[in-house]
C-alpha cells in the first residue's frame, strides 16, 4: 500500500469531493477486498496518472523530470489487442499536433498475477526511429545504431525500405508489434503525415547544420 499512502499525500486535497473519489480507509480496504478475492486490484485514473508522473518524477538519469506534474496519461486498459496499434499512432499524432512540449504516456491492460494473459508487445525501442543501410563498401546511410533492427526487419519481414523504394537517411522504421507474447508480429508503416520531420538549421550558418530530427516518442 505504500503508493497508495503516497497517493493520498500527495493528491487528497487535490481530489477531495471529485466523483468517486474515497477516503483513504474506504479506499485502502477497497483495495485489500480487490486482492483477496482476484489478486489484484485496478487503479482508478487518477491513481493511473500519478503513479507515471511519480515515476518520472523519480528517474535520475532524465534531465526533463522536472516537467512530472505536465504528463498526460492516456489510458487504453479497456482497448482489445486489436485496435493499441491504432492508438500507438493516435498517441504520436497528438504529441505532433500539441508541439513537441506536451508529454504522454499510454498505458494498456496489465498482466493477471496468473499470467495467463499479457499485454502487446512493440519491439522497436522508440515509435520513430531511422533505418540504417550498409553499402558494399561498408557504408552507412540512416542510424548506424538501428543498422542490426533494419536487417533483422529485410531478413524476418522482407522490408527493405521505403515503399517507393527510395532509400535515405532519414527513413521512419516501421514497427513491429505483437497482440501477445504468443501472437505473429506484425508489421505497420509510420504515415509520414502522422509526424513530418523536424528541421534543424542554425539561421546565420544555414550551411554548417542542416540536419533533420523527430518528435522523441
């Protein structure tokens, strides 16, 4: 119960005479009755939300957590399999259409302690990311860091870029994304209209950067 404890610290005052929001006792018990009889409990949204924003808040290594209290938390814990493909690109749409300054976490069903189901799974690291090409010379054109993921996508998926066939280094990698540990990984092209590229150039050295970059996701 300790984040719940924190919860309430840090949220009550906040929450206090919100729609179904409880006193800590009737929550706290609540909660314990949701344990004995399932195993588990669910997080109310609220509680959903705090806890990534404490998380974040709570990340040494991430020079940005002082922006914690700005997470917005979309919540697909009721989305089938089916359809988290679709929000995965809603989620990238919506951080393009409110500049990159808005932050947001997308947070699916978990686990039954049976385990006897499990969520999707995405096996890119990042939702946009550039390909990597290896010329006969030895050359790379893209993120050399992606070069292993963008031949094991040509070898496993027969992708091999672009549809137009126009290679550069600045390809969005597909994701590959499975319903379930057990499922057939699926392919799914990034729309370049969901996330244009940003461009980034210095305006008295136009020359010395022309680089172009994406929104972090």
């Amino acid at each position: 119960m300790e984040f719940i404890e924190l919860y309430y610290h840090e949220r009550q005052d906040a929450m206090k005479g919100k729609d179904g929001f409880l006193p800590k006792d009737e929550r706290i018990n609540e909660i314990k009755s949701l344990i004995i009889a399932t195993g588990t409990y669910t997080h109310t949204f609220d509680e959903l939300e705090h806890g990534a924003r404490v998380a974040w808040r709570n990340s040494p290594k991430c020079s940005n957590r002082k922006y914690w209290q700005q997470v917005r938390c979309i919540s697909s814990r009721s989305i089938m399999h089916r359809y988290f493909v679709s929000w995965c690109l809603l989620l990238t749409l919506i951080v393009m259409s409110c500049g990159s300054s808005e932050a947001y976490i997308t947070v699916f069903k978990p686990a039954p302690p049976d385990k006897s189901l499990d969520g999707p799974r995405i096996w890119n690291d990042q939702l946009l990311q550039y390909a990597a090409y290896c010329d006969e010379e030895g050359e790379v054109t893209g993120d050399p860091k992606n070069l292993r993921f963008t031949e094991m996508l040509k070898e496993r998926f027969c992708w091999d870029g672009p549809p137009d066939g126009k290679k550069g280094p600045h390809d969005y990698l597909p994701l590959v994304i499975q319903a379930d540990p057990n499922g057939t990984p699926e392919l799914f092209e990034v729309p370049l209209e969901m996330c244009p590229p940003v461009h980034i150039h210095h305006p008295r050295y136009p020359g010395e950067l022309d680089m172009f970059s994406f929104v972090n996701t």
